[in-house]
C-alpha cells in the first residue's frame, strides 16, 4: 500500500514538473536568441545600417525587401525579424506561465509578464531609433533595454533550473550582484560611446572626449567587483563546482574584454567584427555574472535552511522531552 502511494505521488510531481522544464527551455532558447540579437543590433550599428530600412515596422514597405536586399539592409532587416521571433516566444512564455501557474512557482507569472513588457518596450524603442534617425539617447535606451530583457530571461532560467547547493558561499551573493550591476552600468557607458561616435570624434576634433574617458575610467569599479567575485570563490573551499566554474568564467570574460576593448580603442573602431566582439563579450560577462549570483543567493538559501534545522529539531526534541516528564 505504501508502495502505491509512493508512486502516484511521483506521478504527481512528475506531471508538475513537465511544464516547468518547457518553460525552463524555452527561456535558455530566448536567452540565447537574445544574445544574438544584441550581437547584430551592434553590427548593424558599426556597418552604419541601422536606417538600412527608412520605414518601420515594415522594410521598403515589404516584409521581405528582396529587389532592396544588400548587406546592410539584411542586417536591419534580420535585426527586426529575430526581434519578432523573441516577441512571440515571450507571449507564449507569458501564456504558458499563467495557464500552468498552479503547479508552477507563484513569481514565475509575474516575471514573464515584466519580460513581455521589457520586450514590447523594447520594440516601441526600435521603432523611434528609426524614426528619429538613431538619436543617441534612444539608441543607448534601446541597448539598455535589451540588457536588462536579457538579465531577466537569465533570472527566470537560472531560478527554474534544479540546484543542490552546499550553503557555503558566505558574501558572494552580494558580491555578484554588486558586479553584475557595475557590468550592466559600464556597458549603458559603452552604448553611450558607440551611439554618440565619442571615439571618433575625440580623436578627430578633441569632442566629447569626457564620453569616452567616463568609460575607459568606469572599467575600474567593475573590474574590481568581478576579481573579487573570483577571488572570494578561490578562498571558499566548499564552494559547489558550478559556482566555481562561473567564477572562472567571469574572471576569463572579464580579461578578453578588456584585451578587446583595449584593441578596439588602439584601432579606432575601425575593425568592425572586433567591435561587435566586444559588445558581445560584455553582454557575456554580465550573463555569467547574473547567474552566478542568483545561483549563489539560492546556495544561501540552503545554508539558512540548514542553519535553521538543528533549532527546529532542538525545539521539538524540548517538546517531546516535556510531554514525557508530564506524563
């Protein structure tokens, strides 16, 4: 009989579980989509095709421009078009969280729901980038953005995916995210470069040059933040592998962009795969950052958890010693 019950539980957990892994793999799919499209937003940018197609959301008036078609126009035109893949995926990401949100967890809803918003604003962005002849603040508004959809669809996956953590990682939560926002603020410095041309015009009329030194100067503070996420996993000797490995991962991103971003300043943007490279490799950085934060405040989570057992224990272990006194 206890057999039984065993297993129709399992069963139940079994079929709880089947649409939380879908929406779990549909996220790392968005999330991979959207590293991809912060890649080719910034080559578009560098290739000077972001008003490749001077109408929105349309291009020449076509879905598909073939008679247009050039290689900047298919870098605005596939920018658009993996945009609208990501949007359609995030509705069914919203759709599939409220219909299964009882055997779901109760924030999930909710943060599909800001997802869903962070896209569409995202889009209403794209659209004024055209129509207002890629103004710089909206340009940077439009990266920023991009950013922070992706640090969401991050969250979500990495809170869905299942971890047994060692409840050792002390300040490390507090340390990734600390480095996490330093990254995020540093690459809003970068997009504000890049959609201002401050690198260009500083070395060809000494302008706006305080644009491109805040973001030379502001690699300080995040640099810092990431070494000690690294160091501080280095001295935790309990720490789970998976976090060990983010670690690493950071500290190895964080050096190849500053290799990167120091060759791109030597070359005076003018390698333009190098210059989507970098953009990139910070959108990476940021990502790692992210999950090895949320990663490491569920870890923590564990370790009050355990913390908090022996007092529980010890309480009804009071309790019952009690009961048997008076009885």
């Amino acid at each position: 009989m206890n057999e039984f019950v065993l297993e129709q539980q399992n069963v139940a957990v079994a079929q709880q579980q089947v649409p939380q892994d879908k929406i779990r793999r549909l996220v790392w799919r968005m999330c991979v989509a959207t590293l991809i499209l912060m890649a080719i937003g910034s080559a578009t940018r560098v290739m000077n095709a972001g008003l490749a197609c001077p109408d929105w959301p349309l291009c020449y008036g076509e879905l598909v421009p073939t008679k247009q078609m050039n290689f900047q126009v298919f870098l605005e035109w596939f920018h658009r078009l993996d945009a609208a893949l990501i949007g359609i995926s995030a509705i069914a990401l919203l759709g599939l969280s409220w219909w299964h949100r009882k055997s779901l967890p109760k924030w999930l809803p909710w943060a599909s729901t800001f997802a869903l918003f962070l896209i569409v604003f995202q889009g209403v962005l794209g659209g004024l980038t055209v129509t207002q002849l890629l103004r710089f603040d909206i340009v940077t508004a439009h990266l920023g953005t991009a950013l922070l959809f992706f640090t969401t669809l991050l969250i979500i996956g990495t809170a869905l995916t299942p971890y047994q953590g060692t409840g050792s990682v002390g300040k490390l939560p507090w340390v990734g995210v600390i480095a996490a926002i330093l990254v995020y603020l540093q690459s809003i410095l970068g997009a504000l470069v890049g959609s201002r041309w401050a690198l260009h015009q500083c070395f060809a009329g000494y302008q706006l040059c305080t644009v491109m030194y805040s973001h030379i100067l502001g690699l300080v503070p995040p640099t810092v933040a990431t070494l000690a996420v690294v160091w501080l996993s280095w001295r935790t000797p309990a720490l789970h592998p998976a976090l060990r490995r983010l670690a690493n991962m950071a500290g190895g991103l964080l050096i190849l962009q500053i290799l990167l971003g120091v060759a791109t300043f030597r070359l005076h943007l003018q390698v333009e795969p190098l210059t989507v490279t970098h953009q990139a490799v910070g959108a990476c950085l940021l990502g790692t950052l992210v999950v090895f934060s949320v990663l490491s405040l569920r870890d923590s989570y564990t370790n009050n958890s355990i913390n908090s057992y022996p007092l529980e224990t010890t309480a009804s272990a009071t309790t019952e010693q009690t009961s048997v006194s008076n009885s």
